[in-house]
C-alpha cells in the first residue's frame, strides 16, 4: 500500500485556503516562518499577479508529511473565474479539505463543490474557517453543515469518543449501525474506511491565521487516512500543463500504476483533447515521446528526482503534446468537466499585429487552460475566446502582457447559448459518394436539464457489426455537436444508434462519421430546437430598506428570488436569474446600497432562454448554409455521389428502422434548396427565353473575336452547355455544320473524345444571385455550396468537371488540386488568375477533346472561344442545373419504384483518371 496522499484544497474565494495550508506547512515543519496573502509572502501565492490581487489563480502544490504519509498538497483557486483549474485537480485527489468561511456559512459555490466531490468520488474533510471572527459559533455552523450538505458531517474536532459522537458515526452505515445497536463501539479502522467511502465527513474548527485548531486537525488526518494499491502496470493522470520561467513546457501527473523513470517512452495519442473535444476532432495520431526531467514541485523550488512511484505527483518535462486530462499507459477513460465557460469575447489585437500568427501564440495558453477554446472567427474576421467572467479576463490581459509582449483589449462579451430538443425524433443519414458508404439512423430524445449528452446503442449487431457501431458511437461522444437554431452546441439528450448499414466493399473510417453526422442533424431539422441560456444562483447581502428594489430589479431581469432573512441589521435575498441579464448587477447594487450591499454569483446550469425569438433572430444563423455540418445526405447514381437534401432523404435510405416509423415525425419545412425549379411549365419558359438570350451574346462576343483576332477555327457552339443529352448535341451539331470542310477530319477524330466542363468559380458565385448573398456572408460557405451543386451536375452529366478558383492574390501560393467527390478543383498558384488557367487548360485539351467553359466574364471568353472551346454563360449553367436536378428527382423516383439498390456496385472507375492525365 502507497504511503503518498494527493490532498487537495478547496473553498469559495477569501475562505482562508491559502492560509490554512501555509498554517499546515508551518506546523509541520516544511517553512519556518509563516507568510501572508496579506503580506504578499505566502509559500504558494507565488505569481506576481496573485500577490496583487490576495487571491490564488493557478493551483499548486506543497509537500509535507502527516504521521507515516507523504502529502502532496494541492492549493486550489476559490474566484468561480477560475473554477476550472480547480476542477482539473480533481481528477487526481485522494482526499479533500472543503474550508468553509464560518462568516460566510455555505455558500452557493460550496454547493458546487461538494457536488464536484460527490462527482469525483473523492473522501472529503471539512475545515471551518474564521471562527476567531465575531459570530463564528461551532454549533450553529454544524446544524447548517448538516442540513446544507448532510447528517454524514459530524464534528471530529475534539477527542469525543462519547456514546453521542458514536452514534452520529454509526447512522452512516447500516452494518455500523447494527453492530453499534448490539453494543460495539466503532474503531479508528471502522472510520478510515467509512471516510474513504464518502459514508462520513469529519468537520473540524479553528483559525488558520491564528494557527487555532489545524494542529488537532493535522494530528486527527494522521488516524483517518489510508493510503491506495495501485497496479504493476505504468499508468498516469495528466492535470495540468504550465511553463517554467523559461518557458519550459511540464506536464503536470500523479502516477496511478507502476513507476515512472526519467529518459521513459511515452506513447500517447495526440490531437485528442479531452478538455475541449472540437468538431471532428478524433485522436489519430500516436506519438512518442522520452521523459526528459522529472521534477517535484514543493511551491516555486522542485527537486529533480530519477523515479516516482504511484500515488506521486510530478512535473515531466520532454513531452510536447499532451493535454489536461489525458491518462498515459494503463489510464484511459475521463470525465469531461462540467464547469465550463458561460460567455465568450472578440480579442482586439493592436495595429500591426498578425491575428493568425497571434492565434499560435495563443494556442500555449489553450493548452494550458483547454477551456480557453480559442477559435477564429471567418464570419468576423477575429479571434474569440470564452472565458468564466472578467477577472479572468483581466489575469488573461496581464499574461498575454508579460508572456508575449503585446496589449490586447477584449469585446463586450456575449452569452455563450445551448440547444436542446423539446420532442423525440428520428435523424437518417446515408454517404455514399464514389466508393464510399454508410448509412446511421439515430434515435434523438430529450434528456433531464444538465444531463449531458448521452450515447448508446441498441442496434443489433447482425445488421451492423460492433465495430462500426462502436466507431459511430466515439463519433458522436467526441465531437462537439450543434443545433440547428443558433449553431450552439447541444446538450440534455439521449442520442441512440437504431439501425445502420455498411457496405463489404466500400464503407471506410470515416464513413459512419459522416453518417453519424448527417443523421443527428436530420433528425434536429425536424424537431423542434429549445435554446438554453446560463443561468446565475444569487445571494444579496443588503440593508432591510432595499430589498424592495433589489426584488422589482430581480423580476425586471427575468429571475426569481426568495427573501431568506429578513432582520433589522439585514436582509438576504437569494434565488436564479439570467446570467445575460445580471451581468454587471454589481455595480447597480452597490450604488443603490450605498456601499452596504454584496452580490454573489455562482453559475446554476442552463436553462430554457427568457429571450429565444429575439437572441435567434440576432444571431441569425441559417442551418442551410453550414456546411460544416450538413444534414442533407449524399446518395449514389450513375458512379457518382450527389447530396439530397434533408427533407427528402428519408424515403431514400436503405434500411429503415421498423419500430420507429412514427418517429419520422412530420416534416415542418419542405423548402426545396435553391436552384430547384418545381414548376415545370415556367421551367421550359425560363429556359425558352434564356437559350434566345445566350445565343445573342455569343453571337455578339464571335463578332468582337473576329474583328480582333480573325477567323475562328475549330470550335463547337453550345447554348446552355450540357453533356450526353440528345436535345443538347442537336443545337451543337447544327452550329456545327457552319464551321467549314476542315472540321470533317476534326469530327471524325473526335468519336473517343471527352466532355469537360471547366467553371470559373468566383465568377458563377457572384453571377448567381442565391451565391453572391451567401458569399457576402460566408466566402468559403459559397464556393463549398457551389462544389455541392456542382458534384450533383457532373454526377448526372458524367462530364469531367474542373472547377477553377482564383487564389493569385495569395502570397506563396503554389496551387492546389483537390478532388472533391466527383469533381476536381483546383486553385491557381500565386499570380495565376483563372482566367489565365482555364486559357491555358483549354489551349492544351481542347484540340482532342469537347471543352465547355462556364463563365461570364468578357475577356476570359473571347480568348478561349479562339481555342475551339464553347462558352456557357453563368445563366446558361444555371438553367443546366435545374434541368439537371429535375432529371436527378425523375430517375430517384423511377428507382423508388424499382425497389432500392447499392448504386456504389455500378460505378465508373475510369472516370477520374481522366483529368489527372490531362495535367501531366
Ligand atoms: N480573521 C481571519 N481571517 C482569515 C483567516 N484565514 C484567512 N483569513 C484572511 O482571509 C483572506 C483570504 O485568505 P486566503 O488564504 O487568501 O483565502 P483563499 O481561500 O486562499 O482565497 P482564494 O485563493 O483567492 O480563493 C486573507 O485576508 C486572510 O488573511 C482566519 O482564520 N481568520
Ligand atoms: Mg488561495
């Protein structure tokens, strides 16, 4: 049995923490002289900041002994700002100290604690603070211990050892009770174990400034800890991560198997963070990495040391990519935390400063504080962070001050909102583009208020084997999911896996992620979406005369409160209201109280938004154009994947969910996606009255060519482009017959050629109206919306489909072709326009094959029309995708009929290593 203790320390803010285990190391004798936070001298309020502010900030550590065991104690930070570094040591206590301020009695972030406690199942002690002050009466504080948080706190402060305090002890525990009842009194052994079991809290009292009662304390520990087993095998507990003043990055652990040896490799995932689990981010990547240093901190000094044993705590240099809350060797699974930021503000940087390399920097203090999330904005071109309130705030001010030299100021900050669902559904998504599949049908309920998000499955494995099913289950526990109203992340439902398919061939990694993805959207697009506001627990402190007031100000800010007392020296008013309508409360109460009045805030949870329609409307997010997450689907015909939108994916899918078919609750919103023509007649209008339009403006362009360049030869006119339809050779071959005797070979030649379409990108998105006001929003949420539209065409039309982006303004830039499903894009390399590349490709493919380029701009035409390729106009395209989405809804409907079949087996292959040869 390890003798080490991991012992931590916490408390509300000001309840004496610090002093309390200066007190302790006093009188133990690890320092021989006892500092202040008053003084600026403690042994662990070391940082520059702490000092000036008499609070602690970061949590740190001390060692001491107490009888036969090795303590490390850990000093915890009380301002709720800060409520997440305390809560990251909670992975890795043995046992705790609460202190309770006998002024303040227990408070509603004393609640929280004990909650966080019962949590992390950790054995807690609690010490009673202050009781030197004026009204600090044991008793009283003890009846209020026991009604706030349980009977099990019983006073170990005095050697009772009476027939009463046994008692107290023996109604912890049913076997204790009735071996009690027949007349034996319990041993020392019998409370160490009812300790360790959270069955009792002994309470002691005193004065850690005044050094009255910590050393009864000390002594008492002495009996009632018991130190762990651990197992043979190495395994460690990652709690926090911080720089020394030389920047060095450690790794702060307490070992919880085996030993840990200086120059040892560490193999440990990288890019998974617990703290902060991000969209689609999915540890992948094994690293490994040698233990350089092993040091164990006791305040600012540490000793570097060969080996640590389980049950230890130190700091591990050597080791770059590790994250709070990660477990190393035998350690796995951990809890994510559950105080978590509640506003979020936009860091303005100063004139000159780079935001994307600042964001680098940035990301150190992520890693020290996951919870810092800091993101970059693309709508608002600016860098965001959350953060608990404004102290940290401004301690984040100072650091980023003193660490990287540069002053920031911050935006007003902004509530950080949630989602959840107010009816259970049913979500399907299937992804099938070119040898791809999967499909995930997911049961959607709502869950009791602060419950979380919970995942599991209830498919039977013969329909979709363990592992898939296991792989869409990480899926949906490690990403941070989002709701439909706001974008916000979703919380308090049950998510289940009901039914899924995979395919022998084709379904790969990260298929089911897709369709896991796809599917929970599916399913919140037809529910209805409830937003969910934080919400603060008050007390106000404040002469009797005012609480009428503070109670008409309470209701004017949308919360609800209750008058606790109510006596001539005071009044005090507790109860919950909206964190967005309460910040800066402060300030009001204190002018209105004349200085008399305190307001304290502990976060309580979400809860439904006093404000929904309005904050919904501001934030004005449209689920249609995320598409970062999608909640269409992408199906397969013809070898090539084409996305379906989300009303009309469930008849499609190839499984179904048999007990659940009510749960396909009733579409709401059939709005068809844009470019969809449901009419037909004013469809062959439009396109009537187009076809007359495009053919005047090629005429016109012909005439400018020829005028200025001579005579075209070799070239084919296409009026609204199109590929493999009768209707649109017909028009081509009639402008055919004009283009002269040479082109008989010309035609003759071209039996085996290929179809291209080549699509000036930025050009069709601002020619299109439903792109241009996306882009205005949302550049990248453009060109992604027209690769989408795009993979749909070429998927009918089976052409091959280049579509070209200007990106010459872009310094460095060398290029880049991607393939995107069943298309390929490419962006020009610096200083290459579009213009010029499409010139370029056409000048090189156009002699053996068909070439059609879609765009609007002047220049660009005239100078491809002299290669012999044809000219779509931007309009020209858009009619094309119409009539082509049409054909796509024909042939769905057709196959509907046909009964329901894997597309992905008839695929062609050879097609997309057409383009690829082209570029050689
Ligand atoms: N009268 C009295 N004051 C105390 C006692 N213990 C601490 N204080 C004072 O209370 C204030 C806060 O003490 P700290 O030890 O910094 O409290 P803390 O819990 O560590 O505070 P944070 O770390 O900021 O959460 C200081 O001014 C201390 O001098 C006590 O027993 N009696
Ligand atoms: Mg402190």
């Amino acid at each position: 049995m390890a003798n080490k203790i991991v012992l931590g320390i916490l408390a509300h803010v000001d309840a004496g923490k610090t002093t309390l285990a200066e007190t302790m190391l006093f009188h133990t004798g690890m320092i021989r002289q006892m500092g202040r936070v008053d003084h600026r001298n403690t042994f662990l309020d070391t940082n520059e900041m702490e000092r000036a502010r008499g609070i602690t900030i970061f949590s740190k550590q001390a060692l001491l002994s107490i009888g036969d065991f090795e303590i490390t104690l850990l000093d915890t930070p009380g301002h709720a700002d800060f409520s997440a570094e305390m809560e990251r040591t909670l992975q890795v206590l043995d046992y705790a100290i609460l202190v309770i301020s006998a002024s303040d009695g227990v408070q509603a972030h004393t609640q929280t604690l004990w909650k966080l406690l019962h949590r992390y199942e950790i054995p807690t002690f609690i010490f009673v603070n202050k009781m030197d002050l004026p009204g600090g009466n044991k008793e009283s504080v003890l009846s209020l211990l026991k009604e706030r948080l349980g009977e099990e706190c019983v006073d170990f402060s005095l050697d009772h050892d009476t027939s009463e305090w046994q008692e107290q002890i023996a109604v912890c525990d049913e076997a204790v009770l009735e071996q009690y009842m027949n007349g034996k009194s319990i041993s020392d052994m019998q409370t160490v174990e009812l300790i360790s079991q959270r069955k009792l809290f002994p309470c002691y009292f005193g004065s850690a400034l005044k050094s009255d009662g910590v050393c009864e304390m000390i002594l008492d520990l002495g009996k009632r800890l018991c130190g762990k087993v651990y197992p043979q095998d190495f395994g460690a507990r990652i709690f926090k991560i911080s720089r020394d003043e030389q920047g060095n990055r450690l790794t702060h652990m307490k070992i919880t198997g085996g030993r840990l040896n200086i120059k040892k490799l560490i193999t440990y995932e990288c890019g998974q963070n617990l703290m902060n689990p991000r969209a689609g981010e999915v540890a992948d990547e094994q690293i490994e990495e040698k233990v350089d240093q092993i040091r164990v901190y006791s305040g600012v000094r540490y000793e570097m040391i060969q080996e640590v044993e389980a049950g230890g705590v130190c700091a591990v240099t050597g080791l770059s990519h590790t994250i709070p809350g990660q477990g190393l060797g035998m350690e796995k699974e951990e809890k994510h935390p559950i105080l978590e930021p509640v506003l979020h503000y936009a860091i303005h940087l100063p004139q000159g400063c780079d935001a994307l390399q600042f964001m680098d920097k940035l990301r150190q203090l992520e890693e020290e504080d996951p919870q810092l999330r800091i993101i970059w904005s693309q709508r608002y071109q600016e860098i965001w962070i959350q953060l608990m309130g404004d102290v940290q705030l401004e301690t984040l001010q100072n650091m980023i001050k003193s660490r990287f030299g540069v002053v920031v100021e911050f935006g007003e900050g902004a509530i950080l909102y949630k989602e959840t669902i107010e009816c259970t559904v049913i979500g399907a998504g299937h992804y099938e583009p070119l040898r791809h599949y999967a499909e995930v049908h997911l049961l959607v309920e709502p869950d009791e208020s602060g419950s979380g998000i919970t995942v599991m499955s209830s498919c039977s494995e013969e329909q979709l084997d363990k592992n898939w099913q296991k792989q869409v289950m990480t899926y949906l526990r490690e990403k941070e999911l989002t709701g439909v109203l706001t974008g916000s992340p979703v919380t308090d439902m049950k998510i289940t896996l009901v039914a899924g398919r995979a395919h022998l061939k084709h379904t790969e990694g990260g298929d089911f992620r897709q369709a896991a993805h796809r599917a929970f959207r599916q399913g919140l697009m037809k529910t209805k979406s409830i937003l969910l506001e934080p919400i603060y627990e008050f007390r106000i402190e404040l002469p009797t005369d005012a609480v009428g007031r503070a109670m008409s100000d309470i209701t004017r800010m949308y919360g609800q409160s209750e008058l606790l007392e109510n006596t001539q020296s005071g009044a005090i008013l507790t109860g919950t209201a909206p964190v967005s309508t309460m910040r800066g409360y402060q300030k009001e109460v204190t002018a209105y109280t004349k200085g008399q009045g305190r307001l304290f805030c502990n976060l309580n949870g979400y809860a439904p938004c006093h404000n929904q329609d309005e904050i919904v409307k501001t934030l004005g997010y449209d689920p249609e154009t995320d598409f970062e997450n999608p909640s269409g689907s992408v199906f397969c015909a013809h070898g090539a994947g084409y996305v379906v939108p989300w009303q009309q994916v469930e008849e499609m899918m190839h499984t179904e969910y048999a007990e659940g078919k009510k749960l396909y609750a009733p579409i709401q919103n059939t709005d068809l996606p844009i470019l969809q023509n449901t009419n037909p007649d004013r469809h062959t209008e439009t396109v009537k009255r187009k076809v007359k339009d495009s053919w005047s403006s090629q005429k016109e362009l012909e005439e400018i060519f020829e005028r200025t360049f001579g005579p075209i030869k070799n070239r084919s006119i296409q009026t609204t482009g199109g590929f493999g339809h009768e209707q649109n050779r017909q028009v081509t071959g009639n402008r055919q017959e004009s283009t002269g005797r040479d082109e008989n070979k010309q035609v003759h030649k071209r039996t085996d050629q290929k179809e291209y379409l080549l699509v000036d990108g930025y050009n069709i998105i601002f020619a299109w109206e439903e792109l241009s006001s996306l882009a205005a929003l949302n550049l990248d949420a453009a060109r992604q919306k027209l690769m989408d539209i795009l993979c749909n065409y070429q998927g009918y039309r089976q052409c091959i489909l280049i579509l070209v982006f200007d990106a010459y303004k872009v310094k460095g830039n060398i290029g880049e072709k991607q393939e995107y499903h069943n298309i390929h894009v490419v962006y020009t390399k610096e200083a290459e326009t579009a213009d010029a590349y499409i010139e370029k490709t056409t000048h090189e493919i156009a002699k053996q094959n068909k070439v059609v380029v879609a765009t609007s701009d002047g220049m660009e035409q005239m100078i491809i029309l002299g290669h012999g390729a044809t000219r779509l106009s931007a309009q020209g395209l858009k009619e094309e995708v119409i009539k082509t989405n049409e054909m796509i809804r024909q042939d769905i409907d057709e196959q509907k009929t046909k009964g329901k079949v894997y597309l992905g087996d008839h695929m062609n292959e050879t097609l997309l290593n057409e383009f690829n040869k082209t570029q050689q």
